[in-house]
C-alpha cells in the first residue's frame, strides 16, 4: 500500500529580512544542534534568510489537516561508552548538568527493580563544589540505565538505555528541546483560499496562502533610520525603575545614542571636485557615486556637511569596531559652479537634484530632491541599493552588446554581472516614472534588450567554451544561476522559461569540468571585492532539474524534455557524482514518467540498481549500512535536515514506493522478485508498517506465495492505527478477506 502520511515542515517561523553578507558567512542552510525538532537556516540568494521549525507528518480530511509530530527517537540524552573487561564498576561523568535538582538517574539488574537517585544528592556527595557543573561519580555494573528529566508541570522525560557488558565509563550530555510538543490543526477555508493552522484551542491562528495564488496587498511601513537595543534606557527627569521582584531600583542616569559610540572612526572620503570624485570610486565593483545639485540654496554647504556627518555615525554603528566594506556603498559630492557643463552635457537641469552614478561616470538615477530628503534611502538596508546594482548591470549589458569591439570575456562579465544580483520580485517596481506626483522619488535608467539577440549572444558564448580545457569560473557561475531560474533572463526578462538545449549544453560543460569547478570554487568565492557563490554541484544540478519541473507543471511556455534530464542524471551517476539529493530527485521524476504500455520499467530499473549499489547487503547489518550513507550526505543539504530518522524513513518508504509500483501496475509484473526484496528491506527498517505489510503481501501473493500473503496481510491489519486512514484501513482488510476466500 502506498504510504500517504508525507513529512511536512510546518512554517511557523518564516522571516524574510535583509543580513549583511560577509566572507566568513556562506549562503545555503545551517541546521541546529539542539535535540528536539531541528531547526533550519536558510541564508537564500536574495539577501534573506528563513528560520523553519518543527515537523511530522499530515493527513488531509476533507477541508481539515491532522497534524502528527515527527516520532521522536531522541530523548534529550546523548550517551558516550568506554569499555575496559577488567572494570570492576562503571564511572559516570554528566557533562554541563546545570539543572542538578531536574535529574534522576537509575540502575537495574536484569528484571528486578531499579535504584534511582536524584543527581543534585550525588553531587553534594561526591562533587560539593559549587562552580564545577559536572557531576563524576561511580556505579555499581548493571545491565540498564535509566535517565529522567523532571520539567516543570509534572511532566518527566524517562530514557532507558542498555549498558554494554563490559562497559567501564559513559559520559552523558543533555540537551533541552527547544521547540517541544505543539499540538496543531489545519483548516481550509475554501471562500478565502486560506490555510488556518493553530494549536488545539484555536486561537490566534496563523494564516497561509499557496505561493502560487495572488498575495494579499501588502501596506509599506516607514523604516527608522536607526532602531538598537539600550540597557536601562531613561532620559533626564524620568522616575527611576523599581523591580517588582526585588524592589531595587534603576540608575536614572541618561542614555542616549552616544552613550555606546562605536569604536571604529569611519570617515567618508569627499572631494573638492567632480574629476576626482568619479576617479574615487572607479576600480570599486560595489560602490557608488551620489552627486547633489542645490545652487539655489544658500546654506547647501552647511546642509551637505551636516548629512555628511550623519551619514558616517550611522555607518560607524553599524561597522562598530572594524572597516567593513558591505556597508560602505556610497561615496558623495556636492556640484559647484564648475560642474555646470557637465550637468547641462548630461542633460540635468533640476535644481535642486540627486543624481547616482556607477564608476564609470553613467548615471543610472536621478531624483529632483535635495541629500537631507532623501538620507533614509542610503542606509544599507534600503531596497535602492539593489536597484541600482540592477541598473547598472542591465546598461553594462546593453553597452556590451552593442560594443562590436567586445571581447568574449567582456560579455562573460556582463553575463556575470547580472546574474548574480539578487533575484527580482515580480511585485518589485523596476523604474519609476517620474510625474508630478512623484518627482522626487528616484527615475531609473532603462535598458531596452531584445529577448532573441540575448538569447544568440548566450547560445554563441556556450557553444566556444565547449572545447575549453580548464572551467571558466564566471562563466560556471553564470550557468548555475541561469539553469536555477535565478540567472539573466530572470533579471531580464522575468522569465521562468523551461530548460532548452543552450540550457542541457551549459550542465554539460559543468559535468565535463565538475572535479576542476570543485577545485577552484572555495578560491573563487572568496575573491577580494566580489560576492559569489557556488553550492556543491551535484546539489546545484539536481536543484535546477527539481525547479525545471515544476515550472513545467505551472504552465510555463515550452516542453519538458525528459530525456535530456534523464540524461543528465545519467552523467553525473556515471562520473560517480550522484549524491544522495540528486538520486532523490531523480527517483521522484521517473516516477512520474510512463512507458508507453502503462509501465514504469525505467524507473525501476534505475532503482533496482541504486538498491543493489547502495542498500542491499548479503551479510552484516542493513541498519549500519544505512548509517555509512548518512554520515557521507552533504550536511548543507536541506535533505539532512531531519537527521538519521527522516534519513532512514526515506529509504524505507522508498523502497515501498518503488514495490507498490509493482503492485498497482501490471506492466510492471516483472519486477515481482525484486520488488518482494525491496519491500522486506522496507519492513527490515521500519518495522510492522500496514502500508509496507500490505505492500509485501500482495506481491506474495501475485508470487502464488498464498499463505505467506495471507499471514503477511494479517499482520498489516493487526497494526492498523488511528493515523491509518479509514478508507485505506477498509481496503486492507478487504483485501485479507479476498485472500482468504480466494477471489483477491
């Protein structure tokens, strides 16, 4: 039977706001250590990041979602053995226990009682010092041990682990759960389009909308221009605090913004004219040039310097104790007199104006407003940052393509340049045009591109690399993002266009270059000046095939082509680079894909030979050859995310999946020997499981092993729980009932 209860991560903590970028810092997911539910950190390409936690399984029940929490084989407990025969006892050593009066600790011989004692006693026993949180202390030899945590509410945590026979020391660390047990509940509210998700009492609950379907209107909010944390904050005249607790009351002294200055004296360089305020910022590939137009102004002067100053004590927050060149975006300069004929040259003729410039002296935005209306936007955090990088890629672009003297490592730059911006939002309005309403707000430059000539310029670029002997990185880079729905045309154009064949003929040149790419990209990620990033690419590859899919399945103009991405799956399992990830994704697309008899030979195929490589073993255990594959996974790889238990429940259900496709299709009847292995694998790791015992009883059965279907199909009725859904326990039990009067 197929197994309809599915993980789910529940986003119950889904945050999306900008973080500085540092080269210490890479982007891609980070998992918690913590026992309990995991919790997951998406550092993402844009400049965002997530945090995701708790987990389980679901079934949907007409509108409702019945959420069940992932079981948990963790108890809080981790426990590290040491053996010595000789031993006469055995030596504890609890690391860190801080909540010494929470703990209890147990000892038992065979089947008779078990002795606890409470560690807080044994510490004032054998460890009376006060400062010291580990507790060492000896027992008497037992065959189990029996770990408790008392929480508050009544409620304890009672771990019972075996003890090795010749075990002579075990080191014990408890880590606390930090999300714990939340009992939630979906509903589906079908006037609105809207997932409600809350605990049990159904208060406050939290309201989601498919990605796919129209957002609600967002309101924009005003940002501050700083926000910060200050310890006993008060101001001249206020009443001192008092603590309810303890009756203490709080200095009343006064803190304000300079009363944590940062360490770090930032100076913003600015010059005396436009010549060397351009020549300031012209090997810089982050920065900026912002010129300020106020001639009418008497005091524009004393207005630039005093925006100067706040600008450097803004930015000196932020950098606090070092230079740190992220927050560094902007240079300025104040036009005099002198500059009227540049300004007339390129056409400015506001006053007052604001007008940015990249370092090649183009203006990419212009705003009729003065420096001190527009301070806000130059914080780092402020979405024109991005805008302006995106400006400038897009004209640096259009400038090359238009350059008949361009070189092909200028066009890979300008490839390159835009690629790695960060991805455009739909929603995100690229240009402003400037109406009486609004004509102070910022007027971006636009760069008209034509979606074919683009197109020629990539596909000539792709086909002159082929024959390259060692990888171009910019260019690797740029096809990663491009294959990801992340690259040019996204920036472009906004496309979420399907693979074609330049697309299949790019993941060929990262294949043919995979083990030198590997070598290079820790270097090339880390350049001075520049910002890359370039994930493990078996990961990368599998990723853009995954993404591919689905915006196939959404309606996306073009077809998918299944035997270039088969193909490419292919390549990299041949070049011993198919990793856990691409397998997986792998394995989910031919399963989709039908021969044309209604069979699924090859995907089975495939699996069949995943299995024999990787799972199946005539001697020692299938659990610790499980084990082996785990700690070989890429730790990044949101696959991992669950740990060995979702590892090991994959495998099984895949195994399953794989045989119940034996059994529900009858072109697939000649896998019936090998799908009885990889269903007895799947019982072998998730034991007495209805869906994998109804799964291996009708291949028996199919086998004409009669009887044997006959007891295994008892068994999946005998473990049919409440999480089993009706209609599917019903369908069991029928189907024992046809086994045993003959007409299954």
């Amino acid at each position: 039977m197929r197994n309809f209860i599915w993980s789910f991560l529940a986003f119950f903590c889904l945050i999306s706001v900008s973080f500085s970028q540092t080269k210490n810092i890479e982007k891609g997911s980070y998992l918690s250590t913590n026992k309990g539910q995991k919790i997951k950190l998406n550092l993402l390409d844009d400049n965002k990041y997530e945090l995701v936690f708790y987990s389980g399984n679901y079934e949907v029940k007409g509108d409702s979602l019945v959420f069940t929490p992932s079981a948990k084989a963790d108890s809080g407990f981790d426990l590290a053995f040491k053996n010595d025969k000789k031993a006469k006892k055995v030596k504890i050593k609890f690391v860190d226990a801080v909540y010494y009066y929470s703990f209890y600790i147990g000892t038992q011989k065979g089947s008779g009682d078990v002795e606890y004692q409470r560690l807080s006693d044994i510490k004032t026993r054998v460890n009376p010092e006060e400062d010291k949180t580990d507790v060492d202390f000896e027992i008497d030899k037992a065959d189990y041990l029996y770990l408790v945590y008392e929480e508050y509410g009544g409620n304890s945590k009672v771990s019972k682990f075996a003890l090795p026979k010749d075990v002579s020391e075990v080191t014990i660390k408890y880590q606390v759960d930090v999300v714990g047990d939340l009992k939630i509940a979906g509903f589906f509210d079908q006037k609105t389009n809207e997932l409600m998700i809350s605990e049990q009492s159904g208060n406050n609950p939290l309201v989601f909308r498919n990605a796919k379907d129209t957002q609600p209107e967002t309101i924009s909010k005003i940002i501050p221009l700083e926000s910060k944390t200050v310890a006993n904050w008060t101001y001249a005249g206020k009443e001192p605090l008092v603590s309810d607790d303890f009756g203490v009351a709080v200095d009343s002294t006064v803190v304000g913004v300079d009363s944590y200055p940062p360490t770090f004296d930032f100076k913003l360089k600015i010059e005396n004219n436009l010549k060397n305020a351009l020549s300031s910022i012209k090997d810089s590939k982050t920065k900026f040039l912002v010129v300020g137009v106020d001639s009418k102004n008497a005091s524009a002067k004393t207005d630039f310097d005093a925006f100067i100053k706040d600008q450097e004590t803004q930015i000196a927050y932020t950098m606090y104790d070092a230079y740190h060149p992220e927050y560094d975006l902007y240079n300025y300069y104040l036009a005099t007199a002198d500059d009227k004929k540049w300004l007339k040259t390129n056409k400015v003729t506001a006053d007052p104006s604001v007008i940015i410039l990249n370092n090649n002296g183009e203006i990419l935005a212009t705003a009729k407003s003065n420096f001190k209306d527009k301070q806000y936007q130059f914080n780092y955090y402020d979405a024109l940052y991005k805008k302006l990088k995106r400006t400038d890629g897009l004209l640096t672009f259009s400038k090359t393509l238009k350059n008949k003297k361009a070189t092909d490592a200028d066009l890979i730059q300008a490839f390159n340049k835009v690629a790695i911006l960060e991805t455009s939002y739909d929603y995100e309005a690229d240009y402003t045009v400037t109406t009486d309403d609004n004509a102070s707000e910022f007027k971006f430059e636009n760069a008209a591109l034509d979606k074919k000539e683009v197109a020629q310029v990539w596909k000539k670029l792709i086909e002159a690399h082929q024959k390259d002997t060692k990888p171009n990185m910019y260019l690797v880079e740029t096809i990663l993002k491009e294959i990801k729905n992340q690259g040019f045309s996204k920036q472009f154009f906004k496309d979420d266009k399907v693979l074609n064949d330049i697309d299949f003929l790019a993941i060929d040149y990262v294949i043919k270059h995979y083990d030198a790419i590997d070598a290079e990209r820790a270097a090339f990620t880390a350049k001075e000046g520049e910002t890359h990033v370039i994930g493990s690419l078996n990961t990368e590859i599998a990723t853009a095939l995954q993404q591919n899919n689905y915006v196939v399945e959404n309606n996306a103009s073009g077809a998918k082509d299944d035997s270039k991405t088969i193909g490419v799956y292919k390549k990299l399992i041949a070049a011993g680079k198919g990793n856990f990830e691409s397998y997986q994704n792998y394995f989910t697309y031919l399963a989709e894909i039908q021969d044309k008899d209604g069979s699924n030979t090859n995907y089975l195929k495939e699996f069949s030979t995943y299995f024999n490589a990787n799972l199946a073993t005539d001697k020692g255990s299938v659990i610790e050859k499980l084990d082996t594959m785990f700690t070989s996974i890429d730790p990044n790889s949101e696959y991992s995310y669950n740990g060995w238990n979702a590892f090991k429940e994959y495998h099984s259900n895949l195994c399953n999946e794989a045989a119940w496709t034996v059994v529900s299709k009858p072109g697939n009847t000649g896998f019936i020997k090998s799908a009885i292995t990889w269903s007895e694998y799947s019982l072998v790791v998730s034991k007495n499981n209805p869906y994998y015992l109804d799964t291996l009883a009708q291949l028996y059965y199919k086998d004409g092993q009669k009887e044997k279907a006959i007891t295994t199909q008892t068994l999946a009725v005998k473990y049919l729980t409440d999480y089993v859904e009706e209609e599917t326990a019903t369908d069991i039990r029928e189907t024992l009932a046809k086994m045993q009067n003959g007409t299954y």
